[in-house]
C-alpha cells in the first residue's frame, strides 16, 4: 500500500510537531508557571469516592503505560529470542490489557461522576481540565475498544491484527529520524484513531492537570533528617541525647 500524502503529514510530519509542543510546552510551564504545577487536588472538598477512583484510575493506568511500553518498544523478534511465541504474548497482551483497561477506564468514570455531582468539585472545574477528561476518556475507549476487536478478529478465524508489524515498527522509527509511514498506514484505522488522540492528548499534557505526572518526589531520598523533640514532661529538662532519623 503506497501511503497517500495525507499519510506523510498524520505519520511523518505530526509526531515531530507533538514532541516539539511536548517538550516545549513543558518548558515553558515549567518556568512561566511553577505554582500552576500541580493538580489542584480537591480531596478538602470530597474524599469518599476519590478514595476508591483515584487508586483504580492510576493503578489502572500504570499497567496501561507498561503495556504500551512494552508492546511498543521491544521488536516480536526479542520476544521470540526469549521463547514467548505469538500466542502466548497476544493472550497476556490481551487479558493485562483488558483488566487494566476496565479498571482505568472504571476509574476515570467515577472521578468525572465524582467530579460533576459534588458542587464545589464542579464549581472548581475548568474548561480545560473538561477538555482534559475528554482526551483522556477517549484515548481510554478507543485503546480498549482496538485490543477487543483484534482479538474477536482473531478468535472469529478473521485475519488477526498485529499492531507490532505496523503500528509498532512505526513508533520506533520515528526516535531514530526515519518515520517509517508506510508502517503506520497498513494498520487498521481503529489504531489509527488510537494513535491521532494519543498525539492529541500529549499535545494537552503540558498546559494540563496531567504536567503533575513529570513530577517526582525523588529529592525525598536525599533530604537531610528531620529531627523531632518530645515535649512530654517526662523528658523535659534531661540531658538524654535526642534520637535522629527519618521523620
């Protein structure tokens, strides 16, 4: 399949204009707006539902990332060298996939709900945290919706969809300057739409809630000790040296 010229700006030119409004927007929120960095927590305002979405959302999304990780970036020929045949990996693939997209998707559900029946929520929402949802539900349907409908195309005798002949092969292209469009183009357009919302929600996370997620508390682990002193009457005025350690 020759890819149409269409195909050179959606898979050749596009994810160089992402990355570019990735890192750049990052940057620049990172400098311009360092009190903005954060993710406006609301927790003061309800804490019963959020309890139980945030956990399945994040946990959820977790295994998501890995899964996309791994299916993106290790080539079927490692997997083969290390004795997991097709199979095998597409039913892992499948049923890690599955679990953890119901559960993120689970998640989010419950955080929109959450966030739309409990008034000083709601009052709190932005236009761009209601746009933010949006992409990111959508990315969530359709990346779940795509991974059901390769494996009914499978299991139904239908020819089977391998995203890592086509959609893969591409992703990987594109890190060492060589987008391989005619890759992307041969996949199904249920990936395709997939992929266009995945670059769409990228293009939102700096100017987002979600730039909290470049966010690590590794300086934790270098912080100099806390040291704590008792006030308890019983130790006032001793000369016992005080303990110090982690607080």
């Amino acid at each position: 399949m020759t890819p149409s010229p269409l195909d050179y700006l959606l898979w050749g030119a596009l994810p160089y204009v992402v990355n570019a409004v990735l890192v750049g927007g990052t940057v620049w929120r990172h400098r311009y707006d360092r009190f903005g960095w954060t993710t406006r927590s609301s927790q003061l305002y309800e804490s019963r539902l959020l309890r139980i979405a945030s956990p399945m959302f994040h946990f959820g999304l977790l295994v998501v990332i890995i899964g996309h990780v791994i299916g993106l970036l290790i080539p079927e020929s490692w997997t083969h060298a290390v004795g997991v045949g097709d199979e095998l990996y597409h039913i892992t693939a499948l049923s890690l996939g599955v679990v953890a997209g119901v559960t993120t998707l689970g998640g989010i559900a419950l955080l929109i709900w959450r966030r739309r029946t409990t008034g000083p929520v709601f009052s709190a929402t932005t236009v761009n945290d209601k746009t933010m949802y949006l992409v990111l539900t959508a990315a969530i349907v359709s990346g779940l919706t795509v991974t059901l409908l390769s494996a009914y195309t499978g299991f139904s005798g239908g020819e089977e969809v391998d995203y890592r002949q086509t959609v893969s092969v591409w992703f990987r292209s594109i890190w060492i300057l060589q987008p391989d469009v005619a890759a992307m183009s041969a996949a199904t357009l249920g990936f395709k739409i997939h992929v266009l919302i995945g670059l769409g929600l990228f293009s939102l996370f700096p100017f987002s809630r979600l730039v909290h997620a470049f966010s690590a508390p590794i300086g934790y682990l270098f912080r100099p000790y806390v040291v704590y002193r008792s006030r308890d009457r019983r130790t006032a005025g001793t000369t016992r040296p005080i303990r110090r350690g982690w607080g």
